[in-house]
C-alpha cells in the first residue's frame, strides 16, 4: 500500500510538473506572439506614416513648382505685352 501511494505521488507531481511547464510554455509563446505583432503593427504604421509625409512632401513641391511655373508664365506674358506696347510705330 505505500508503494502504491508512492506511485500515485509521484504520477500526480510528474504530471503536475508537466502541466505547469506547458503552462509555462504557452505563457511564453503568447508573450512572444504578442510583442512580434505590436513591433510588427508598428513597423507597419510607422512605415505608412513616413510615406504619407513624403507623398504630401512631394505634392506641395510638385504644386509649388506649378504656381511658381505659372507665375512666371503670366509675368512673361505681361512683360512681352509691355514690351510690344513700348515699340515704336513702322518697325
């Protein structure tokens, strides 16, 4: 009878043990998963915010070299208009 205690002892610590480790493991693999999709999410973000601002960068240099373009357009329009105004008749 008390080898027969023994055995039940030490079946429900072996077990025990066993269970608490794969406890412990899956506590572990979560931790992990977990950290793994946060840096990845925020990898991921910080790479989409980082090309939003170089697409909005890039549209107001793209707009600005257009308003500066088309102002330059329209000055040269009016001096060429001053310039011709200014000639004198017969040449």
């Amino acid at each position: 009878m008390k080898n027969l205690s023994l055995v039940l002892l030490s079946t429900f610590l072996i077990t025990g043990c066993g269970t608490m480790a794969q406890v412990w493991e899956t506590g572990t693999e979560v931790v992990s998963n977990t950290v793994d999709t946060v840096v990845t999410g925020t990898s991921d973000l910080v790479t989409a915010v980082g090309n939003d601002i170089v697409d909005t960068g890039a549209f107001v240099v793209d707009t600005s070299a257009g308003v500066v373009e088309e102002v330059s357009s329209r000055i040269d329009q009016e001096t060429d208009k001053i310039e011709q105004d200014g000639e004198p008749e017969g040449n």
